[in-house]
C-alpha cells in the first residue's frame, strides 16, 4: 500500500513538472509554452523590414539554461 502512494504522488509531480501553460502574444502570432522545467517560444512577430512581414524563430529554455536559440 505505501509503495502505491508513493508511486502515485511520484507520477503527480511528473505531471506539474511537465505540463506547460500556454500564453499567446498579440505581435503576430507568437506563443510560449511555460512548465517549472522548460520554457519554449515559438516567434512569429510582425516585420515590415523583413521579405515575408514576420520574423520567426525558437528559444528553448531547460532548467532556465538556453538550449536552443534561433531568433536575432
């Protein structure tokens, strides 16, 4: 019985550590998705310079490290 408990509260945790909150930002459709151990930003901002009007690009963020990073 306690082994199953603990194996319950374990698989809870999990899931408040992984299941992220979707915000989405009114610059021309980015989104981030936030949970206590990542952060991913999916850019898609307006851009009058640009060739095709957006400006696109991802940031990955793993225990508040930079993982990946493509928008400049």
């Amino acid at each position: 019985m306690k082994k199953k408990t603990i194996s319950i509260i374990t698989i809870i945790m999990l899931l408040i550590l992984l299941i992220p909150i979707q915000t989405r930002y009114k610059d021309g459709g980015s989104v981030r998705y936030r949970a206590i151990l990542y952060d991913i930003m999916r850019y898609h901002q307006l851009d009058e310079e640009s060739e095709t009007g957006y400006k696109d690009g991802w940031t990955i963020k793993f225990l508040g490290f930079s993982v990946y990073d493509d928008f400049n």
